[in-house]
C-alpha cells in the first residue's frame, strides 16, 4: 500500500499570512487523509494515534496564528485619545460695550490683576471667582468687523502632556446688516499649563 507523506512546513521567515494559509490546507489534508485511512481497516489501528495527534498539532497552530491576526489587527486600529480640559465661557458679546474696539487676540490670564484689566475694555460685567493656582483663562478676541456675521470660537482643548492645544474657529460669513462688531470670549479652563493656539477659518456655506 502506498506510504502517506507527511508536507514539511518551514515556518523560518514565512510571512505571516502565508503561514496561517499553509497550515489551514494541511489541516485540511490531515483531515481528508483521515476518511481515507478509515477505509483501511487493516492499517486504521497503526496510524490512529498519529493522525490524532497530527490534528491536535494543526489545531492548536491555526488558533494561535489566528488570534496573533486579530491581536495586530486591533493594535493597527488603536488611536491614542488625548484627553479634553474642562472649560466655562465666562463672559462673551459680539460689540464692545464702550465703543473702544479691542484688536484681534488669543491669550493667557493668568492674575486677577489681568482678568480685571482686560475684562474693563470690553464690558461692565463683574469678574467672577477663578482659582488661578489651579486655573486660567483663555481670552479669544476676534477684533473689529464690519458686519454682524463674524463670530470666534473655542473648537477644542486638547491636553498633549507638558502643554494644551486650543483651537479657535474665526467664522468669518459676512452678515447682512452692515454695523461694527467685536466678538469674543472670556474663558476659564482648569489647568494653568502652557497654550499653544491653532486658529481655522470657516464660513457658512
């Protein structure tokens, strides 16, 4: 009777795919070969033990090349999220409350003396309560605009570590009424790390 042989798999940089599919076909063979041989019931008592174990082998092999598959899978699609800081407008208006337009900023306030400074140029309102050993506040200051359609906002605050990423949106559609407008915001965050600012321009479509 002809004598099986058994394929020899060299899994020695074999890439990974290719080894998942040699081994799926000899599974597969291993098991074809096993119908046959129960066929022949002269030889079924000699190789019983060996085709059970040839399986078992394959088996084992085809579950752990598979779940290394799904591991990198899953590590290609990770994305690392940076976490958002908390925030609170404290104060914001399209139009300067005295007349006395205010240029185009993006700062830190990091003192009560400086909240109070630049919150008197713009308007009446009264300071509220900031920690600012533990807080800051982010001025966005659009500037002066002819229309009343431009209008500035904080997209996001992200944390990076050793510093913050805010970003600003300057929306810049003119409106239809043509009157003087200065837009912007008064903002505290909790956190009093270094503000690194990227501002986008936008118009509504």
């Amino acid at each position: 009777m002809p004598q099986s042989r058994k394929s020899q798999i060299s899994l020695i940089d074999t890439p990974p795919f290719l080894i998942y599919s040699l081994l799926k076909q000899q599974f597969m063979d291993n098991l074809l070969l096993g119908d046959l041989i129960q066929l022949n019931a002269d030889d079924e008592q000699h190789i019983h033990g060996d085709l059970i174990v040839n399986k078992f082998f394959y088996i084992v092999l085809l579950f752990l090349v598979s779940s290394i598959f799904q591991s990198c899978g899953r590590d290609a699609n990770a994305v690392t999220v940076s976490p958002e800081i908390e925030y609170e407008i404290l104060h914001e208006s399209d139009h300067n409350e005295y007349g006395d337009y205010t240029s185009k900023a993006a700062i830190v306030i990091d003192s009560q003396i400086a909240y109070e400074k630049e919150l008197v140029l713009r308007t009446s309102d009264l300071t509220t309560d900031v920690n600012f050993n533990e807080e800051s506040i982010l001025l966005i200051d659009m500037g002066v605009r002819g229309t009343g359609g431009p209008s500035i906002n904080l997209i996001s605050l992200v944390d990076n570590g050793d510093h913050i990423v805010a970003t600003i949106e300057l929306n810049v559609t003119p409106g239809a009424l043509q009157w003087v407008t200065n837009p912007y915001k008064f903002i505290k965050i909790k956190s009093t790390k270094e503000i690194l600012f990227v501002e986008q321009l936008s118009t509504d479509s």
